[in-house]
C-alpha cells in the first residue's frame, strides 16, 4: 500500500471513525494506526483472512463516501492553510489572537 494512501485513510479516519461501525472502527485503527497485518488481524478475532480484507475494504469506501459528501478533512486543510498565510502577513495583536483561536479550533 502507498504511502500516500495511508496518510489519506488516517486523515479520513480521525475525521469520520465514529460515523463507522465498530468492527469496522477496530480493524482500520489495527490496520492503519497499529500497521497489522491482515492476518494477524484475523488472528486477534479469530475469523478470516479475506473477512477482514472485507470489513476494511467497506470502512474504506465508506470513509472516502464521508469525506465526498462532508469535506472535513478537505475543509480543514484549507483552514490550515488560510491560517499559515495569515500567519505570513502583519497582523495586530488582536488579529494574531484570533488567528490562535482559529488553530485551536
């Protein structure tokens, strides 16, 4: 797997993890976050190889289905980068405090 396509499937896993199900939610943070293994995936739950492939192939597509429709992720990299431009020009004190409360956000 690329390492691009990793990088995206994290993003869109910390935006949208609590809008899959919980196996689902399990398997991608194991596979993704933890770099299992399928297999030793389906070890830890005791089902197949392929079941697994399954279940994190349908938490795929539905995190990329989330972010086609919602825009989080894509959404919050334009703020970021609306704000590293502000950050750029000569702000007051006051617009540099309102620039820190946007990065908090």
């Amino acid at each position: 797997m690329s390492l691009e396509k990793t990088l995206l499937m994290n993003e869109l896993f910390a935006c949208y993890q609590d809008l899959l199900t919980t196996k689902q939610q399990e398997m991608l943070a194991l596979y993704y976050e933890e770099d299992f293994t399928l297999a030793e995936i389906a070890e830890h739950y005791n089902i197949s190889r392929q079941g697994v492939h399954d279940t994190v192939k349908r938490g795929e597509e539905a995190l990329e289905h989330y972010e086609a429709t919602i825009h989080l992720n894509e959404n919050r990299k334009l703020k970021q980068q609306y704000i590293n431009e502000l950050k750029k020009t000569q702000l007051s004190a006051e617009q540099s405090k309102l620039v820190q409360k946007m990065e908090e956000l």
